[in-house]
C-alpha cells in the first residue's frame, strides 16, 4: 500500500517526497517547506486552465465530427472546410514575419548537425548507452552490422576479411570528409600528415589525431601494436566518429510509467545524469559490467593550447503532454495532479544539479534547461507551456528563459499552425520535430468521420505527409530556427537494417534538417555520415527562401474514396495491425516495458513505442466504424496474431502467454473497440488503466 502525505495541501506519494526531500533539493539551496508551498500554488494556478484545454480539444473534435457527419456521402469540399476550421478557431490567423530570439543554447543544438537519441528514462543502462554515444567506433558499426556490402562476419573469431573491408570503408570515408593533399589515406604510412585543407586538423594527442568536417570531429586512434593497428601501415586502430551529438531522456511514449514507484525512477535517473553520476550493473557474457558516464576528452590544439570536447551528448528530458494526470500527487479535494505540470517542476528540479555545477559532470555549459513538450495541440497550449516553464523559473529562483522547449510538430492542430507555435514559445524554442506515426495517428482521429482511411502503409506515400514535412522544414527555417534551434525529423524504426538506413536517411539532411532520430548508438555513428556528406547549414540557406506548401496540401484527408476492398486486402491490414498492437501492448503491460525492439508481422524487429499503437488502433477503429472490417473480423485477427506473438516470444521467460481473459490481451481489444472515443486517440488513458490492474495483481 503507498503512503500518501500532506504537503501543503497535497497529498503526495512518500516515495516522492523521499526523492524531492532526501535527493533533488540538497544542495540546490531551496528550502523544502517554501519549495512544496510553491509547488501546490503552481498546481493550483495551472490544473484549470489545463483541464480547460483538454475541454477545448474535445470542443473543437466534436465540432469537426459533426461537420464531416453533416456531410456524410458528399464530395469533400476544400475551401468550405478551411473555412469550418477557421470559424470554430482550429485554424488561426497567421502571425507577422517574426524571428526567434532563443538565447544561451549549447552548439550541439544550435550549430552542429547530427544524430539524436531517444531513450526510456526508466532505463539507466539505455540512458548511459545514449549518453555516451556522443563519441562511435566507425569500425565496429561497419563490422557489425549489415551497412557494408561485404558478407556478414564470420562466427567463432575475428574476420580479417571483413575487417580489410571495413578499414577500407573508413578510409574512403576520410578520403572524401578530410582528403590528404596528396594520395589516399589507404597509402598513408603515419608519420607526416598533410591535409588538403590544412585548418581541418583540430588537435592531437598522445595515440590520437583529432580532425574536423562540418563542424563535427573525427579521432584516428593511433595504437601499432594493438591487433587492428599493427596490420595498418599507419597504425590505425580505429576512427570515432562524433555521432550522437543530443539526446532525448524520454519519460513519455518510450516509457511505462503509471505511478509514483515509476515516475520516481525516472526522475532518479534524469538527477543522476543531471549530476553525471550515474552508476548501472548489468550481467553481460557472464560477468557483472558497470556503466558510468563518459568523461569529457582531453587535446592539444595546433597552437599548442589545451582544450577538451565533451564526452556525452547534450541531454533534453521529454515530459508528457498535457492530457494525463499522476497518482502520485493529489490536489485538494482528491484529483490526481496533471502530470506535465508535475514532469516541469521536478524535472527542472533536477537540472539544478547541472546548472549549479553540483555533480562531477556538465551537461549544459551555455546554462540552460533542455524540456521536449510533446502532443500539444495549436498556439494556445504552446502559450500555456510558455507561461508553466516562466512560473517554474520563478519558483527554482532562474533567469527567464533558462528552461528552453522542444515542440513536437505530431498533432494536425500544431501542424496547421506551426508558425503562431513557434512565435508562442519564440524566446525558448530550441527544437522542433516531425513524428511520422503520431501525427498519422491524429490525422486519423481528427478526420474519424470523414470516412475510411487509406491503409496505414500507404501512408507515407500521401500528399499530406510530403506537405507536412517540408512544411516543417520551411516554417521553421522562416522563423530564424537555423542557428538557434533544431529542426528535426523522426526514427528509422529498424536496428538491424543499417544498410538500408544509409540508403534512405540521407534525406534527412538534405531536406534541411540539422538532426534526425536513430535506433542505437550505432545507429547514430552510421548516420553521423551522412552530415559529412551534406553541410546541413548550406542547404538551409538553399531552402530558406522556398516556397512553403500550402495548406491545403497539408489538410487534405487521406480518405479511401470510392475504394472497394478485397477480402485479402482487409485481413492483411488486420493482421498487420493487430500484430503489431498485440506485440507492443503485451510487453507494456505485462512486463512495464515502454520501447523495445518488437518483431512485427514479417519478423522484422522494430524499437518501438506508443507512437505505433496510436496509429494502429485509431487505423483499425476507423475501418470498424465506417464498416471496411467487423468486430468478427477483428477478434479473429486478434486470435490468429496472438498466436505469433506468443511464437515470436517464445524465448523470453519473463513473456505471459495472451489468453482472451488477460489483461494485456484485454487492453490491446480495448484499444481498438475504444479507439473511436480515446481522447485524440491516445493510448495513454488505457495503458495505464490495465498496467495499474497488472501491477495491483
């Protein structure tokens, strides 16, 4: 049973208090009693007009239902609809030419280009694993995976055939991002290095050669006598690659966290990466292996002067939306607090270790806060979020505008007005990003009435989506985001497919963006290649004066109009959805386990997380309603891909079979057959309102 206290009128979970009291105030020279007295005047202040947002989302979805029903078999009309949306205030006036005026942002956001991670904050061994990915091993990415054209590496040893073709890889690499005045790195003997451009050696050190391209460093790893160095005719024993320069501490769809004891590790975990001390021991191969966090890298520049580079990426933390709220704080009179008022408070709480210098590591040296606010709808709640992180900074005694905020572009109402967003937040914005499966997820229940949507496959390839994008890219260049903030575009969801990741992820950076999500760490120092391949900052100037597509583009609905569907057709799309909820759902419920990689129908495994549920059962809610599938239909594809699931895990000891009458079996039903009245078609409400039934059990 969990012991509540009162604090200030608030009734709070004792393993919070604990944490707040016993770990994240000392030191920070915040008095307890004033902290918890501004904390319930904060809540107080905020909780209404939180729930008066959330009243306006479900005003405004009704209003957009009716107008679609009202016009059920009628041919859609564009402008009338524009017109509908700008009436009932979904569509606002567009703002003035504006210019962003975000201030005291480290380079790794504002002016280097190059990979992000997202990790589950509940999970210390993926949070270090990220934290650390700052630096890569070219070399092991290659050898490992499948990114080469050379054949997989042998079993039982090392593949000296393999590895001839990996050295070979990286050397064209450095061929290409930092050639030699004469000849070809695969030539060169050590000794005297001349580069053709001689201003891209940054520095040197005993073992090691520091160079730079596009704003990102490359280390040679000299070492003759280690295996790999002394076949190298210049000793090189690897190349490291400056690769995950940012990443995302996610407490939101990569988590399951439904309570004070998860919300409390979460939070344990952001301190201790706020402190640098962040310790994890894990069983690996047979032996116990500690993970700490990598320390910062020493050089000597050619001036000869002293220098170091950071050792880690720069850490945002992700706080949930503003639609659920906790157990773990009650107000007066018994509701729960909303969680994204309490995710602010403590997450930036926790900060202060970084800001104060109170740990043995940094995180930010320009002196700011790093917070992704995720799933907000339109400008308005853009503001409110504005107007939280102001009283946050002043209850933690900071300057305004230390708190900065990442805005996530994946819902249809921030994505129609994306620019009034970013002037809302214009003086903290230092991030905004696409989410393919989020923002398809909404732009299914928003036009729900609508009629049926194409399958979820064809998706991508819509007209919508490319608008979307480039939107994106666009808006936020006209904004005066280069330089300041970044513009970000969403995951490869496949971590053993690297090949075809080089391939298609390249796109990234030519469409402007100056940073993209990865799978893995590994993931990350393969992608760091492509922002040598293209200067990221050039291309946006090339772009910055493109026209922006137009709105209509962007609103026009992905309807299967006049479409017939073939009885093969609609139990494959069945299949593939139920499958891929049923895979996800079990692990969160059963096991708490947010993100993983999940094999999906073909067995291909994909790290996924809530983003993907949303889109699967609002697809498959939307089929049911409009009468492209049955409820017979559906529950005997939920039967036959329980099944697989159930063979795919077969190998986990921890797996529970799914059975009709389990709850995770129950709640990826719920998931569907409830998907038309979830709120936007989130799958929070139901997570956790089964991951509660599964822990109390």
């Amino acid at each position: 049973m969990t012991d509540f206290h009162d604090r200030h009128g608030l009734s709070v979970d004792s393993r919070l208090i604990s944490f707040i009291e016993d770990k994240a105030l000392p030191g920070t020279g915040l008095d307890a009693d004033r902290f918890w007295s501004d904390f319930a005047d904060l809540l107080a202040k905020f909780a209404p007009e939180n729930a008066a947002l959330l009243a306006k989302r479900e005003d405004l979805q009704a209003q957009i239902d009716a107008w679609h029903q009202a016009r059920a078999g009628q041919v859609h009309d564009a402008a009338a609809y524009q017109d509908f949306l700008r009436e009932i205030g979904y569509l606002v006036p567009e703002p003035a030419p504006f210019r962003v005026g975000t201030a005291d942002v480290d380079p790794e956001i504002a002016t280097m280009a190059g990979p992000q991670l997202v990790v589950p904050a509940l999970n210390a061994r993926f949070a270090l694993n990220a934290a650390n990915a700052r630096w890569g091993s070219l070399y092991d990415a290659f050898y490992g995976t499948d990114a080469l054209d050379a054949p997989p590496a042998k079993p039982g040893g090392y593949d000296a055939d393999r590895g001839a073709a990996v050295i070979a890889r990286a050397k064209a690499f450095l061929d290409e991002a930092v050639p030699l005045a004469s000849g070809s790195w695969a030539d060169w003997q050590g000794g005297q290095l001349t580069l053709a451009d001689p201003s891209q050696w940054a520095g040197s050190k005993p073992g090691g050669i520091l160079l730079t391209h596009n704003g990102l460093h490359i280390e040679l790893v000299i070492d003759a006598g280690s295996p790999i160095g002394r076949t190298d005719p210049a000793g090189i024993a690897d190349v490291l690659l400056e690769a995950a320069l940012t990443t995302i501490i996610d407490l939101e769809d990569s988590v399951a966290a439904v309570d004070g004891e998860d919300k409390v590790l979460g939070y344990s975990n952001w301190l201790g990466l706020m402190r640098g001390d962040l310790v994890e021991s894990f069983a690996k191969g047979g032996a116990t292996v500690t993970r700490a966090m990598e320390p910062d890298r020493s050089w000597t520049a050619p001036d000869g002067t002293a220098f170091t580079l950071p050792g880690r990426s720069v850490m945002f933390v992700r706080n949930v939306g503003h639609l659920m709220t906790t157990p773990m704080i009650k107000l007066p009179g018994g509701a729960e607090a909303p969680e994204g008022l309490c995710d602010a408070v403590i997450t930036s709480l926790c900060a202060l270790h970084d800001l104060q210098s109170l740990g043995a590591l940094k995180n930010s040296r320009a002196g700011s806060v790093y917070i992704v606010k995720p799933k907000q709808h339109g400008p308005e709640e853009c503001g409110f979020t504005d107007r939280l992180f102001n009283a946050v900074e002043d209850m933690l005694d900071l300057a305004r505008h230390t708190i900065k905020v990442g805005v996530m572009d994946e819902e249809r109402r921030t994505s129609a007005n994306l620019a009034a967003c970013i002037e809302a937040v214009r003086d903290r914005i230092v991030f905004i990003n696409t989410g393919f499966l989020d923002r398809t997820g909404d732009e299914i229940h928003s036009s729900m009435r609508a009629g049926p949507m194409i399958p979820k496959g064809e998706m991508k390839a819509s007209d919508w989506i490319a608008a979307y994008e480039d939107r994106n890219v666009r808006i936020g260049l006209a904004c005066g985001l280069s330089g300041k903030a970044q513009i970000g575009k969403g995951m490869w969801a496949m971590p053993d497919l690297m090949r075809g990741m080089l391939e298609a992820k390249i796109g990234h950076p030519k469409s402007g963006a100056n940073t993209a999500w990865v799978p893995s760490p590994t993931a990350a120092t393969l992608h760091a290649l492509h922002y040598h391949a293209v200067d990221v900052f050039a291309r946006q100037k090339e772009i910055a004066g493109e026209a922006v597509p137009s709105l209509g583009r962007l609103l026009n609905i992905p309807v299967a109009t006049g479409r017939n569907w073939s009885e093969a057709e609609v139990s494959r799309e069945l299949d593939n959805n139920c499958q891929g909820i049923l895979g996800y759902v079990v692990r969160w419920i059963d096991q708490g386990v947010g993100c993983s990689k999940v094999p999906d129908i073909d067995d291909i495994g994909l790290m996924e997380d809530r983003a993907t549920l949303r889109i699967a059962s609002q697809a498959l809610a939307n089929w049911l309603l409009h009468g492209v599938c049955s409820e017979a239909q559906i529950d005997a594809a939920l039967t036959r891909m329980a099944a697989k699931v159930d063979a795919q895990n077969a190998g986990d000891p921890l797996y529970e079979k799914l059975t009709p009458d389990g709850v995770a079996y129950r709640a990826a039903r719920a998931l569907i057959f409830e998907g038309v009245t979830q709120p936007s078609g989130y799958t929070e409400p139901l997570l956790h309102r089964y991951r509660r039934m599964k822990k109390a059990a």
